[in-house]
C-alpha cells in the first residue's frame, strides 16, 4: 500500500496541524522530510513524556518521517532549504506563522518560476491569502482559540457550562483538509503538470464541521442548546446510569426503536403511547421527565443487563469506554489493527490508520530523533562530511 512513492514532501511544521497531515502522506509511502531547529526541534516533542520518555503528541503525528535540522534564519541553512526543495519536493508544507514562509523565500510565489510542478500547503488559524487576508489573519491561532471562534465551544458542553473537545479538533480538521487537498493536487498534476498552492484555513475547517449547526439556528433560529453528551435535538440519546456506577450510552432513531425501547428495555409498553413521548420532538420537550424514568428502571440493573436489553430490542448503543479500554478494544484486536512501529525510544504499538488495502499495510517506519537523517540527507545534496562538519561548526544544522 503505497500510493505515494516517488513523493517527496518537505514539511516546515510544528504542533498537530501540518504533522497531522504529513503523517498521513507518509502512511502512504511518500516521503517526508521534517525541518526542525537544530537542538529543540519541532516544540511538540516537549509536550510531555508519557510515551517512555517521549511526548504523546509526537508519536502519534510523525512516524515514518525523517529529521533534518536546519536554522532556517541561518543564510547557509536557508540556501540548503531551497535547494532541497527545488531539488527533491514534489510537496511543501507549513505551518509558521502568516507571513514567514515569504520571508524564508519558499513560498509558492518564491518557487514557482523554478520548480512549476511544486505543490505549496501553507495551514493557519484564519487563512493567508495576500488579496484578501481578513482582519483576523495575523492573529494567534491555537486550537482552543479556534474552538471559540467557530461556535464549536458555544454549542458543547452543559447547559450551565461551555466546554472545547477533549482533542485538538480544531487542528485535526485543518491537518485532514490540508491532506485531501494536496492528494487532489497532486491528481490535478497528473492531468495538467502544473503545481499550485493550497491555502489551509484552522477557522474555515472547523466552519465546514459546524455546517449543521449553523443551518439548526439559519436566519436567527435558536442554536442547538449544550446538552452534555446527550444529543440536543433527539431523545432519548446519550448517557445513563445503571444501579453498579457505571454509564451506557444509547440512541433512539424513531418510533419503532421507540416501541421497542418501551416494551424490551423500559419493560414498561404502555409507555409507548403516553403523549408526552409521542414523537421525538415531545420527547425532546419532556426530557426530564423521561430521563427520571429511565434512571429508576435501569437503577436496579448492572450495565452488562442494561446492555442485554437494548441489544434484543436491536437499540444503538456503545459502552464508556476510558483510555484503557479503548486500548483492549475487542474489535480493534479481532481486526488485527494493531502494529508496531520503532522510536528512540524502542518498539511502541501503533493503530493502522482507518482504511483497508488489499496489498498491505500502509508505511510504519519509526520515529525519528531530533536531526536523526540530518547527516544523510545533506549527503544527498553533495555535501561532504567536512561540510557537514563546518555547517555544524556554524550552528546551521
């Protein structure tokens, strides 16, 4: 399974965003080279040291990558940019900040007259595009920031409380269009010879995602109010406790599942006809009241009987599971998606990205070390090892 060999992508990232998406080019069988400061590296890697030393964030964003550290504001490590690019790129990504790569001299205006084929990702928190930049463009852009401005914080949570997602969902939906665009790009290449830059916007990814949302409260219309983890606009859906402390999540999608939730689960049919539950919509508006009765039903049952039930009533349901259990998953072990990838910190498990292939697994190569191919890759630009030596001597690698 590798689509992309023959691909090169030189990637100037940092954070989720751009890793996110070169990881995924990667998984693929391009190849990824990754420009990180020599001696600190892309910031990532001291998020925290969970993995055996090695920051959770890290791992998970850049196997199968390799390492050259460069000081890009060094002008020799800067010539050697360029080089690597017009000379090996097919695709360039970044994530500095608005404005720096043009500084840097590998924009895609910079590159274009000397590599037209070359694919240029540049990824921000509110797009950069020089005709239109937008008063919000030079604005910091993290994650939670982006959470915020797109409405997505306003509408998650409770009712008394606000909340961001637990994951950096923001980021992951840049990183995810940055990696559709560049592979339609690069089908676009096949057909024309031509590159192009493609402009990866953090608030517009997180737009496309909000898209129900903000059709639910079209033309002044009321939001989707927080509801937790329940759904807002559908009942009874979401979690529910059981008489041994734990929770089941479960959806109901329409009158049918309705009848049988009375009849199998609730084991109470005459429910089913009361009309303060007729239709999902008077669920909705009697919530409260229909949560008190299913909190005194499933009271005196553990979760494994609760579970029994709406399974033989054919009802939508899912355990909460924690992080160890996502871990044990049963169904990822049946489905052998589990792997194992190397690190500088020895053999770690990796989950195979979502997708099947035929022809094998996508690529797993390890986790580079800081400046791990640095040595290697700069060979590959002609450079000897006393030129090796001297650009180490001046702190450009």
């Amino acid at each position: 399974m590798r689509p992309l060999q023959g691909i090169t992508v030189v990637t100037l990232e940092h954070a989720i965003a751009a890793p996110f998406c070169t990881r995924q080019l990667a998984d693929l069988g391009a190849r990824v080279i990754k420009i990180e400061r020599p001696g600190v590296g892309d910031f990532a890697r001291g998020y925290d040291q969970r993995v055996k030393g090695l920051a959770s964030h890290f791992v998970w964003t850049n196997r199968s990558k390799e390492s050259l550290t460069l000081d890009v504001k060094h002008p020799k490590a800067a010539e050697l940019l360029t080089q690597l690019i017009v000379e090996k790129a097919d695709v360039v990504v970044q994530n500095l900040a608005p404005g720096a790569a043009t500084r840097l001299g590998v924009s895609f205006d910079a590159l274009k007259a000397r590599r037209p084929d070359l694919i240029v990702c540049d990824i921000s928190g509110y797009g950069d595009d020089p005709t239109k930049p937008g008063p919000y463009r030079d604005k910091k852009a993290y994650d939670l920031l982006i959470q915020s401005e797109s409405g997505f914080v306003s509408i998650t949570g409770t009712p008394d409380e606000p909340c961001k997602a637990g994951l950096s969902i923001a980021d992951i939906a840049a990183g995810m269009y940055a990696y559709t665009n560049i592979l339609a790009a690069l089908l676009q290449r096949k057909i024309d010879g031509q590159g192009q830059r493609i402009d990866i916007s953090m608030l517009e990814a997180m737009g496309e995602w909000m898209g129900y949302a903000m059709y639910y409260a079209f033309d002044g219309a009321a939001p989707p109010p927080r509801a937790g983890a329940a759904h807002a606009t559908i009942y009874p859906y979401g979690p529910f406790p059981t008489g041994d402390g734990r929770t089941v999540m479960l959806g109901l999608q329409n009158e049918r599942e309705w009848q049988q939730f009375c009849a199998k689960v609730l084991q109470q049919p005459e429910l089913a006809k009361d009309e303060r539950f007729t239709g999902n919509t008077r669920r909705v508006t009697h919530r409260e009241a229909l949560r008190a009765l299913i909190i005194e039903t499933f009271a005196s049952l553990t979760a494994e009987q609760v579970l029994e039930r709406i399974e033989d009533a054919q009802i939508a349901n899912a355990q909460v599971n924690d992080m160890a259990g996502l871990w044990a998953h049963p169904q990822l072990k049946a489905r052998s998606r589990w792997r194992e990838v190397g690190s500088p910190a020895g053999p770690l498990p990796a989950l195979l990205p979502p997708g099947s292939w035929d022809d094998g697994d996508p690529v797993l190569k390890p986790v580079p070390a800081l400046g791990q191919h640095s040595d290697a890759i700069l060979a590959e630009l002609g450079i000897d090892a006393a030129g090796i030596a001297a650009l180490r001597a001046a702190e450009a690698v």
